[in-house]
C-alpha cells in the first residue's frame, strides 16, 4: 500500500464544510478514521471529474497525459463492468491509496501485489508496467490492470489467492466501506468496525479511500486522539505498528490542525536512575526524559540548523525537515517528528551526504544497513544536488527497514521496531541500533557492535544537552561501531 506523504491542511473553509457535514465542530482538522458510520455518504463525494482535477498533477510526474487519459477511460470501464455497483469515483480513490496512480509502480507487498491498484497475482501473470519507460504503458495493460482489480486472482491454494472488488461487492452486497475492507485483507474480519484488522491489511485503508472523495488529502492520523486497534491479532499496518486497543472508537472528531503529534501513552518513559555527566545526563536502565521536557520540533531544529549548513544547502535542509515529518506520519503519528529529528543527529549529524558506516554497509541520513546495490544516499553527491525524492527516501527506508530474508542485510525498521516493542520509544531506539533489545532493563546492553550510549545519546539531544561520551557514563562496550542495526 503506498505510504501518504506529507499533509498540507485543506483550507479552513473546506475543513468547516466537511465538519459540518460529519456533525463535528467547525475550524478544526477532519480525520475520517472511524467505524463504518462515518465512511462519507456518496452526497457529499466530490464530483469525477474534481476529483481527477485534484490528482492529475501528482500522478503527472510519473505518467503521461496520455497514459492519465487511458487511467480514466479504465475506471469508468470497469465501473461499467460492474454493473454500476462501483462507482468510478470510489476505483479512482482507490487507486490513489494504492498507488498515487502511477501506472509504472513496482511491485509492492514482498513483490506479490502488482499494477496501479497492486493486486496480489501470480508474479508470472502479473499485469503491469513496472518495467516499462514513461509513456510506454499501453491502454491494454492499463485496462488488464483495473480487470485485476475487479476480478482479482483465482489462483486456489496458492498464496496469491485474492478477492477482487467484485467479489468483495457481491459477498458484501455492494457495502462500499466492506468491500474495501475486504479488497485491502481478504475478508471482513469485523463487521462493524471496518478499521479493525486481523492479521492482514492497514487499519486505516478504508478511511484514506473515504478521504479523497471528499476532497481532503489522505489522512496522517496524527490529529486521532484514539487509533483503531485490532481485535483478535497483531495489526499489520505495512510498518507494522501495533496500536492500543480502542474498541469502537471514533477519531473522526477534531483536533486544531496546528496539534501535536498523539502517541501511544508508552512513548512517554518516566525518567529515574540517571546520573549527570559533563555536558549532559547519562540515561540509563530503560529511561528517557520525559517528553515534557523534550525541545519543541522548532527549537530542536534551530539547535542543529547551523552545523547541519556545513554539509547541506538550505534546500536540503528543508527537505530534510520535511521528509521527517512525511515519515512521522507515515507511522500514524507514533514516531514523533522530534525522536526522528535527534536519532538522525545520532546517526548521520543531519549530514545528507554522509559516507557509508559500519565497513561500508549502512548508508544515507538513518545509516540504514542494506544490500550495497540497493543502497539510497548521496554520499557521492555535491552539496546541494541531493533531491528531495532521494532524502524522502532515506527516510522511507529508516521506517520500513530492509526486508532482504535471508540476507545479513535483513533489518528492521522503525516500524518493525515500534511493533514488536509495544510503541516504547526507547525500546524501539535500541532495536534500531542493535536489531533487537537484549535486556528491556538496561537499554546500554547491547549483542553486537552497536553503540552501548545510543539510546541515552538520543535523550540528550531531545531535551538540548550535549550527550556525554560513553566512557565518562560508564558504558560497557564502549567504542562499539555506531550505527550498527543488524
């Protein structure tokens, strides 16, 4: 499923409308993130064609206006294929969740979900134009791309054995909230709550259809005082971020648009057993300093802003700023942009053309360990020519982690991290760095060659104090190569 990028609030007259639509009040931030009730009622859609109007620049810089043409002339085929049962400007929502409609996407989910509404296919049968130059994906392939996704793949037994939309329409009887359920994990797992998950799916994919059809960006879920959770399993949520269990809740209420970032209430790490040292405090056992004494984002920022001009140009910076808060959201508002901004510090300085560490295997801002070919950085970049794309990017695989099975480049993300550490940040830090949490009582201890101050590296820069060194907090393992994750 593609990962949203960065929110730009809709404008306040817009916000106001669509509140009061929803019954909410005025002025603040919509999150379509509730149960079934709150998916918006077809009345209230935008009409087709603003919503092609709103899209057609983003889809732009990866499709032709030839091949958006052929995009639009397939939605309303397969919506006449259905016999009127979908409606295009679901399919177009749809494919926007999916894949921003880029016709050119590579294949996403293990390398099992293909084409612009990546449907889970056989690989030798998959329909796509992954491989194909800009301008070059025929109007067949498209079309062969949206009869996937109404069909879907009858492959039995096989473990790319999917539902269309079609089918989820016919078993849902034409539910459209159910049926995107259903298309995202298989099946229904709760009736009543389409944002619950079992083991399959995003929690928030129906919401993110549902908010495009009105007119709002795709939601970051950072303004949701409650997160859908699961009910019966772990919530795969691409990253794999576990959230708290909130049965039936609706966070499809308000929040001011200029709101900080809600976290599970475990990111918030009561401070205890720690020793002051030269230039800072040694963090020590399973602490962190408490968020309230953390800088703001801005004064954390200002703080760095001035070193991080000796490697980057201003361009850069601010991509780098803004990619942080893309990725912060792309985890459902658990990472908060702070933690991502310090642990960056900790890594790279803020350094976008930082050299490979770790004998050469961990690259770019996040020093991602990852197979060498596959590596995003701009090491060999001059200072102001890394892209925004390629910073976002960096960022993007510091979330994701590298899923190469098997490989000794095989680490996890910040998501997978989050997940298997219940949202605890300083748990999760320590993940990061080593791979897993050795001792959850001792965040020092490491199993490898990581770095024995990480975690109380990072709690330093979040509260504005310069980390002491290793040695001075008595660190075991101090000197441990830095940056080490796997």
């Amino acid at each position: 499923m593609l990962a949203n990028s960065m929110e730009t609030p809709p404008a306040a007259g817009l916000i106001t409308g669509v509140n009061g639509i929803l019954g909410l009040s005025p002025g603040y931030m919509v999150e379509l993130c509730a149960v079934q009730p709150k998916f918006p009622e077809p009345s209230n859609w935008l009409s087709f064609d603003a919503l092609v109007s709103k899209h057609t620049m983003d889809m732009s810089k990866n499709d032709t206006s030839a091949e958006i043409a052929d995009v639009v002339t397939a939605v309303h085929s397969v919506a006449d294929i259905s016999g009127g049962a979908l409606d295009p400007r679901v399919i177009f929502a749809q494919m926007i969740e999916e894949s921003g409609g880029n016709v050119h996407i590579a294949a996403g989910g293990g390398g099992k979900s293909y084409g612009v509404l990546q449907t889970n296919v056989t690989p030798a049968n998959a329909i796509h134009c992954a491989n194909a130059d800009r301008g070059n994906c025929s109007a067949t392939h498209i079309l062969g791309m949206f009869k996937a996704y109404l069909y879907g793949n009858g492959v039995k037994g096989s473990a790319y054995a999917t539902p269309g939309i079609g089918y989820c329409l016919h078993v849902y009887r034409n539910d459209t909230a159910k049926a995107l359920r259903c298309y995202n994990s298989g099946s229904v797992p709760f009736p009543d709550d389409v944002n619950s998950v079992t083991d399959k799916g995003r929690f928030d994919y129906v919401s993110n259809v549902g908010k495009p059809l009105v007119g709002l960006p795709a939601p970051s879920r950072v303004w949701c005082d409650a997160h859908i959770a699961p009910k019966g399993g772990p919530n795969i949520v691409k990253v794999a971020l576990s959230l708290p269990i909130s049965a039936n809740s609706a966070c499809a209420g308000t929040r001011p648009a200029s709101s900080a970032p809600q976290k599970s209430p475990s990111a918030t790490i009561p401070t205890g057993g720690n020793s002051a040292a030269a230039g800072g405090t040694c963090f020590k056992g399973a602490t962190l300093p408490s968020e309230s004494a953390w800088l703001s984002f801005n004064a954390l920022v200002a703080q760095h802003t001035g070193a991080m001009g000796t490697f980057d140009s201003s361009t850069e910076i601010a991509d780098v700023l803004s990619a942080i808060q893309s990725v912060a959201q792309m985890s459902g508002g658990i990472l908060d942009p702070r933690v991502v901004f310090a642990q960056m510090i900790q890594e790279s300085q803020g350094n976008v053309h930082t050299a490979a560490g770790d004998g050469g295997i961990s690259y770019g801002l996040m020093q991602i360990q990852i197979t060498p070919g596959n590596a995003i950085d701009c090491a060999s970049t001059a200072r102001g020519g890394c892209s925004s794309d390629r910073i976002l990017d960096m960022f993007k695989e510091y979330l994701y982690g590298n899923g190469g099975s098997g490989s000794i480049f095989a680490v996890p993300g910040m998501g997978s991290c989050l997940q298997a550490n219940g949202n605890d940040v300083a748990r999760t830090l320590r993940c990061y760095n080593t791979g897993s949490v050795p001792d959850p009582s001792d965040l020092s201890v490491v199993s490898n060659e990581s770095t024995p101050n990480y975690v109380s590296n990072i709690g330093n820069i979040l509260i504005g104090q310069t980390p002491p060194s290793a040695a001075s907090c008595g660190f075991a393992n101090a000197g441990g190569a830095p940056n080490k994750l796997a």
